[in-house]
C-alpha cells in the first residue's frame, strides 16, 4: 500500500518559524517521491506554506495530550507516516502515536525526552547515541548528513567557493531577536570602514525600530523580511562574511560557503555550536547574549586581521556536500520496505535493471545480457520451486530485487538495486527482511558471493547479520564469501 506523509510542525510570529520551515526544507525532499500532508494548528503561520502542498489543520480547541486522537480519527495508520518537529511532541506524545499504529519520524534537537519513534533525527554534530533513552526498535539518524537544507542550498553546497576578501556583511537572528543581536551586529560592522555593504535580515516577530532609523542614515545598510529561498540564497552568495547564530541559518550559510562568526543564546544553538566549533568551520562568538556593540566590533576586527580563510570555506565544502535530500529518502524508504514475488509481467524491469553497466561491472559476468537468453531464464526462475524470486518495493514501487537460490545443502543469494534507488542503504534492509521471508520457508544456511573490490556489498551483507566465511577465486576473481545461518537473522 503507498503511504502519505503528515508533515506535522507549527510556527508563527510569537514561537518563531523555525520548527516549520525545518519541516517545508523535509517536504522538498520526498514531494517527487510521495504524497504529502502539512498538518499544523490554526495559529500557524500558514502562508508560508507553498500552495502545491495539501493542508489539514488542528482544530484550536485539541490540545497536545488531545492530539493523537485526533489524528487517529483524521489519518488511517496504515495510509500515512507521521514526521514530527517541535518540542511539544514529548514523550507521552511519542507514546500514545505508537499506541495508534502509525510509523514515526521525531526531528529532536534536545535529547531530553524518552524516545518512542521509530526514528530520531538530529542534525547537530554534537548528539550522539549515549545522550538518548529510547526503546529498542528506535532508530537514529544523527550528523550534518542529515541536514535539514531547503532545495537551493542543497544545490549550494555541492559548488566550490573560493572567499579571499571581506567587504560585504550578511546578518539574520530571526524571530523575535530577544537581544536585539541585529541591530548590535549591525552597529559594529557599520562602525568598520572596510564593509561596503551590510545585509540584515529580520525575523517576522522582530519588534525594535532603532534600525529602521540606521538604514535610512546608512547606504550600506540594507533590511530584509520574509525572504522566499531564492531571495535568501541569493542575498547570502552576494556576501562574503556572516554574522549569525548556531542554528539551522548556520547550516545555510556553511552551504553556501562564508567565512562567519557564530554564537548562541537559546539553549538548544549550544549543540550546534559546540558540535560544529572543532570542524573549524566558524569564528569563536560564544554567548551573543551578553554582547554589546563593541563585542561585535573587537570580534569582527580580529577576524579581518586573519589571511587564510579559505580554510573555514573548505572545511565547510568538506563537511556540507549536499547529500540531505538522498539521506532523508532512504531514511524514510527503509522503513516503507515491501517484496512480492517476481511475475511474468517483470520480465523487461528485471532484463533493464540487469544491463545496468553498475550491476554488469559487480557482476561475475559482465557481459551484457541478451534479451532472448534473460527470456528464457526468467521463465524457468519464476516457475522454479527452488527459487524465491523476490521484487523490492518501496512505498509500493519496484526497488530492486532480491533471488535465493535452494541448494540440496544451502541456498545462494543475489541483490540488485534500480538505478533510482541507490545511495539509499537500502541493500541492507532488503537482506534483512527477505531473509526473514526465507527462513520462514528454508532452514539451510545462506551464502552470499561478492566481489573483493565491491566494499558497499560488503558491508551491507555484514550489517545484517551476514559472517565472513572464506575467500574464493571466482572466474579469475578474488571474492569474498559470506553466509548466514538462521539463528543470525536479525528482524
């Protein structure tokens, strides 16, 4: 069955748009491959959700303990996922969703909560495994690969960029801007003669006025709000210095390649920041909340005085490769695995899939196949008894295939992924959840050949739960041999 995405986030000018912008950069990762719902509450600042997205509100009156039901009543478990980003979605929350039956993917940059979801992703590089408490079955997906970029900076940070000078200023604190850091900021880079233009972007709740005096005294100064992602990406790239915190803005500018100084002055920004300072892809700011004008200032002084900053341009190319949108897919993909078995109507998907030159080349054979041999054999496999001839799906899609061969003593393994579904780690959730299949209807053990060179197979077939057996010479070629007993299979 095709599931549907809940897209569940709120966000307005009083608790900041973060949380739902986070969730607008996820959509844009799984909109070609699935449906998608934007749930949020009524008090959501909605219209920065694109028009091309379907949208479901909560009622003002269900409240967060409410919540879970509601959905239930609203959403099937068996058509929807739920991906999740907010702090409201504690553990309770977590809990009684799973009570409902539905698939869960948390966005956590705390750690605090007891996690109920089968997945948890954190983007700061500081999290680490030992900081959660989860259930067994939860999985996590933590590191800056698995940052939460909107399409364009995606793009970005795949590009070279090569900053030898500073003249020009890009400054965001966002939301309220409890601190008034933009202005702070701002003061300091106008008080520096060497910045030709300075470009501040201001949050949808920022309240203070001084720095609309500033910008109608100053030609360098110029003020922005509710920027879309181009406008946004754009008016970062036309800059080559940044003043912002360690939140996701961070992440974007480190995309897009800048020499910045960054701080914090909200709790969860220390994960980021400290999780980010030793890969030297920022200035040393600290906490911004304590600084005044002339901090900024000194601060900023002693970054000018440094000559190499191509180094934090490249650690940041080194560490933000635009890999989120493939990451985020095999995330979700994993846990939305299906077989079938093979019909006489996969015939030309198989033969297609076959002749890919990446399956020929990790192929014993590395002819290419005729199509009037792949006929016949086809025929005869998905006919044969000894043969549990298996198509992956993924979210109802062919996948990949997945063949076991029945020996009189053990039986051999094969695996291919479509073209479309690669870089996804999917090969070892397909191993995993055949074997499951297999061994329901098999007790001999299973062996698997793979050509020395081929690392990927490798360690996919070792992550689950496949044992090094020997080394074997195969047509001239050294390959690695590994089996898998029953007692081994990991579900």
């Amino acid at each position: 069955m095709t599931k549907t995405i809940l897209c569940r986030a709120d966000g307005n000018s009083k608790v900041g748009l973060g949380h739902l912008y986070r969730m607008l950069a996820i959509a844009a990762f799984y909109k070609d491959s699935y449906e998608l719902v934007f749930l949020t509450k009524e008090c959501s600042t909605s219209e920065v959700i694109p028009k091309d997205f379907s949208l479901s509100f909560i009622p003002k009156g269900i409240s967060i303990l409410e919540e879970p039901q509601w959905i239930s009543n609203n959403f099937s478990s068996s058509d929807y996922i739920i991906i999740a980003d907010g702090y409201q979605f504690t553990t309770n929350f977590q809990k009684e969703i799973k009570k409902h039956g539905f698939t869960l993917i948390y966005i956590d940059d705390l750690a605090e909560q007891k996690m109920y979801a089968d997945v948890v992703v954190n983007h700061s590089p500081y999290s680490m495994l030992e900081h959660y408490n989860a259930e067994k079955y939860t999985q996590f997906a933590i590191g800056v690969s698995y940052s939460m970029l909107r399409p364009l900076f995606n793009e970005a940070a795949k590009t070279e960029r090569i900053i030898t000078n500073i003249d020009s200023a890009f400054v965001c604190f966002g939301g309220a801007d409890q601190y008034d850091l933009s202005l702070k900021a701002t003061k300091a880079l106008l008080n520096i003669e060497k910045f030709n233009n300075i470009e501040v972007v201001l949050g949808a709740a920022y309240r203070g006025e001084e720095i609309f005096k500033l910008e109608k005294n100053n030609n360098k100064l110029t003020l922005h709000k509710n920027l879309d992602e181009s406008r946004l990406c754009s008016l970062m790239s036309s800059c080559n210095f940044a003043v912002v915190p360690s939140s996701t803005i961070l992440y974007e500018i480190c995309s897009v390649k800048i020499p910045v100084l960054s701080g914090y002055y909200v709790d969860n920004q220390k994960y980021i920041y400290n999780g980010l300072l030793n890969k030297n892809v920022f200035f040393k700011g600290e906490d911004f909340s304590k600084y005044k004008v002339l901090d900024f200032e000194d601060k900023i002084k002693s970054i000018l005085t440094i000559n190499k900053l191509d180094v934090y341009t490249k650690n940041q190319q080194n560490l933000f490769q635009g890999n989120s949108k493939i990451n985020f897919l095999g995330l979700l993909n994993r846990l939305n695995v299906s077989f079938r078995k093979a019909t006489k109507d996969d015939l030309m998907l198989v033969y297609n899939w076959s002749n890919d030159p990446l399956v020929r080349n990790n192929s014993f054979n590395s002819e290419p196949i005729v199509l009037n041999q792949h006929r016949n054999w086809f025929a005869t496999k998905i006919k044969d008894a000894n043969t549990l001839f298996l198509i992956a799906l993924v979210n109802n899609k062919p996948a990949g295939i997945i063949r076991y061969s029945i020996e009189d003593k053990y039986s051999l393994v094969s695996i291919m992924i479509s073209k479309a579904f690669r870089g996804q780690k999917l090969a070892e959730t397909f191993l995993k959840k055949s074997s499951v299949l297999y061994f329901k209807i098999e007790d001999k053990p299973v062996l698997a050949y793979i050509k020395n060179e081929n690392i990927a197979s490798v360690k996919a077939f070792e992550n689950s739960g496949y044992q090094y057996f020997k080394e074997e010479l195969i047509k001239n070629k050294i390959s690695f041999l590994y089996k898998l007993n029953k007692k081994d299979v990991r579900e």
